[in-house]
C-alpha cells in the first residue's frame, strides 16, 4: 500500500525520493529504511513493511513540554495495518562515527492511535536520555536533540527474527525463533554464490502448501539478498540488517546500518590460556582487538536472572517451581556466584510478591552503580547485558572489557555500542547447567586475564582474590 493518494503535509511515506531527503530531516535511521525500501521495490528481492516518517521538527519548551502537529499523522495511521511499531530516528544514528544502537526507544505492538501519540512522545523524549549525551562525548559526536519517528507495519506471523552481520569473506547470522530459542550461524560468501549462483531470485508459488518451518534455502536467501542490498546500497566496512522471516515468502528487512570503522585486527595476540585455571573461549566477540588485565566485577542482569534461577534449580523464587530441586544443593555449595552480592540482593528483589518490572530495577541499578565503587577499571562478567529500562551497559561506566556467559549475541545493541566506543566484548554458549562454567567460579575481585584479536576471544581468572571488595 502506497500513500501517494493521501495528502499529508509534512509526512514522509515509503516510495518517497531518499535523493530529496537528508539525515537532518528523516534522521540516519530513517534515511537508510527509505534507500532500502526503494532498492527492495527496484529488485523485487525482498520486501520492506509499510511505513511513513514524522520528520524532525518537534520543539520542546520550558513550560509547554513536548509540542508537535499531529495533524496529518491519523491519517497515514489508519492506511497501515495493525499492529504497529514505532522507533525512533534521530539524525545521529547509524552514523559513519557512531550508530547509538538501542540508545533511543522504539515501541512494538501499537495497535490504535491513542498508543501510537503516547508512543511518539515517548521517543521524543529518549532524545534527552543522559546515556545518550555521555555516549556522544565519548564518541566525539556533536549532540542533537532532534528526533524524526518511523512508523511502520509490524510483522506478526514470522518464525524468526534477527540480525545478519555482513563482514568481509561471510556473514553471520543471529535470530531468535517463534519459540525464543536463539541461533548463531556463518556464511562464507564463497559458498554462498555457489549456492545461489548471480541472478538468482526466489520464486514464491502461491499454491504451495502452507508449513511450519524455515528451509535452509530460505535462510541463504536472506543472506543473498542482505548482501546486494549493501551492495545496492555503496554500503562498505561492516554492515548489519534486521530481518524477519516466514515460510514461503520474501525476507522482510526493516532496518540497515553500516558500523563504524575500528581498528584492524591484531592478528600476532597470544591467545594461549595457562593449565588448570577456570577459563572461556569464543568466536562471539565484537570485532575489537586487545588484551586486559584488571579486576573482574561479576553481576547478573535483569532479563537473564530468571533463566538463571531455572538453570541451577532454584526456580521457586520466582515463583516458576513448587520446591528446590537437586540442583540447588550443588549450587549453593560449589558455585561462587551463590555468594555474590548482587545475585543475593537481585535474588531477594524478584522474590517479593506482587513486584512490577519497574518496581524492582531500583535494586538492579543501584548495585551496578556501586559497582563502579569497586574498581576505578574492570572487566565486567555477567550473564548477559541488560538493553531495557536504565541498562546495566550504562550504569556499569567503569568497564573496560566485557565477557557474557549466556545468551551472547554478536549483533546486539550491547556489543555494537561497545565496538564503537572500542571496549573489546566476547560472549559465551555455554551449559548454564554446569556447575564448573566459568561464570560461577568467577569471583568480583579476581585478576582477569582476557584477550581477543577481533576474531576469537579467551579469557581466564590470573589470580584469585584475596581479600572481599566489598568489604573494605
């Protein structure tokens, strides 16, 4: 469905002209969905969700608050489909310095007009956010409080969603399914134009029957099509695209961003990891070179901590068992991280009855920040990295290095927003379950040795500490 029959002074619609637009009016974000839309209409390679744009132009004043003409904005509303997602587009992200991954808020599942106003003023305001600011002193970007808004079509019935990171020689491939399980895979590009030859575009046969699955032609497809669209694009460097896929239909792309550069690879790094120490190794890792030294500060997140309870047989804090299973005792006796401060605070919080989301992050951003306390520099370990509400990647400042031992996606906002600012991170598939995993037997003051060179990453504990941080 196109918006050319409509008359909507002062909104942009897909199919219009990226030529006749800039970065300043549409935002980065927006500028690309546009180039992207309009090469996915050229080629018929994939397809791109409807979608119009509320251009920069809203002011905020002192004692009027948020004011903007929305004038025209029902009108386009009611030509899309619902539901919808609104995200945010501001002239600072996906830049050639900076992308500002996950900095701004974008909102799913709108599903009238309502909704939609309250989500608009929502991502107005995350132009103001003070991790936004500290961001953009840190990477040396002028800061700008502008904020163009893409609203757009929301795809309901895919099987998978995620994103494909276009490298050099390969792409990789991270999604989560319809059943939340996740998947990380690579893709040689010399393999890949001998599975797809040049030319090739998938035929959709309408009177195929109907199934449940993704064929592994279909996941290459994505690939394929990710690739000329960077191509399509004059994209160069390290390239990432939000997909969405169904059986028997074209990939849906909703998003495309070129990466910053960063510093080539420091192919010479000794990657040995000394005998009978607890150690990680991975190829999840963000692309940025070094080695660190420093102490280790060990936490758990928000959205991981329940999995986690599940995991080591505690799942009767939240509620999720009747009793302690076998488990537990091992846990308790053998793990370090059962005597961690944060686990045991983080554990209590989620353990009150009747406690909301937003009830219990005060718990979990007031241990991050007294994290900061410990160490003037560490390598933060934890489960995963927070991207919701306050953040543990924001609140935990003082990281110079970052390991996640669960859940670890390449292409997160988490690890890209550290590639930017060139904080080497590496992230772990490992077996929750086993006790020996490296994230139990880590402990907040540990000496950490870890290293990677872009590719391959390896991490190890020095030196126990001798002494309890928090207790000084």
């Amino acid at each position: 469905m196109k918006f050319n029959n409509l008359i909507m002074t002062g909104l942009i619609w897909a199919g219009s002209d990226p030529k006749t637009l800039t970065r300043d009016v549409v935002g980065g974000k927006g500028f690309n969905l546009l180039r992207l839309y309009q090469f996915a209409q050229q080629t018929g390679l994939f397809e791109v969700p409807n979608f119009f744009i509320v251009p920069v132009g809203t002011e905020r004043k002192p004692d009027e608050g948020l004011t903007f003409d929305f004038k025209y904005a029902e009108q386009a509303y009611n030509k899309l489909t619902n539901p919808v997602i609104a995200r945010s587009s501001s002239p600072l992200e996906d830049g050639v310095k900076a992308s500002f991954a996950g900095m701004f808020r974008s909102i799913p599942d709108l599903n009238n007009y309502k909704s939609l106003t309250v989500a608009l003023y929502d991502i107005i305001e995350s132009a103001w956010l003070i991790e936004v600011a500290n961001y953009a002193e840190k990477m040396e970007v002028d800061i700008t409080e502008d904020m163009a808004i893409i609203v757009q079509e929301q795809v309901t019935n895919a099987l998978e969603k995620g994103v494909i990171q276009l490298e050099e020689n390969k792409a990789v491939t991270e999604a989560i399914d319809s059943n939340g399980r996740s998947s990380h895979n690579e893709t040689e590009y010399a393999f890949l134009d001998e599975f797809l030859p040049k030319g090739f575009k998938l035929e959709i046969k309408p009177g195929d029957k109907p199934r449940g699955w993704l064929s592994e032609g279909e996941s290459h497809h994505a690939v394929y099509c990710a690739r000329k669209a960077k191509e399509g694009l004059g994209l160069d460097g390290v390239v990432q695209v939000e997909f969405l896929l169904a059986p028997q239909q074209l990939p849906k792309f909703v998003q495309i961003r070129q990466l910053p550069k960063v510093k080539p690879y420091a192919y010479q790094l000794d990657m040995q990891i000394p005998d009978d120490v607890p150690y990680i190794e991975s190829e999840i890792c963000n692309g940025i070179a070094g080695e660190t030294v420093l102490p280790a500060y060990v936490t758990t997140s928000k959205s991981g901590l329940r999995t986690l309870l599940v995991h080591v047989g505690h799942a009767d804090i939240i509620g999720a068992g009747d009793r302690i299973d076998e488990r537990a005792d091992d846990f308790l006796q053998n793990s370090k991280l059962a005597q961690n401060p944060d686990y045991q605070t983080f554990c209590s919080a989620l353990g009150y009855e009747m406690m909301t989301d937003e009830s219990v992050m005060h718990y979990f951003n007031d241990q991050w920040k007294r994290g900061n306390d410990l160490f003037d520099e560490y390598v933060l370990v934890c489960d995963r990295l927070d991207e919701t509400f306050a953040g543990m990647a924001n609140l935990t400042k003082n990281k110079k290095a970052i390991i996640t031992c669960n859940d670890a996606m390449q292409t997160s906002h988490a690890m890209t927003v550290a590639r930017d600012l060139g904080i080497p991170a590496m992230g772990v598939e490992g077996d929750m379950r086993d006790i020996n995993h490296f994230f139990y037997q880590v402990e907040t003051g540990d000496t950490v040795h870890m290293k990677s060179d872009g590719k391959k990453a390896v991490a190890y504990i020095q030196k126990k500490r001798t002494s309890n941080p928090y207790k000084k």
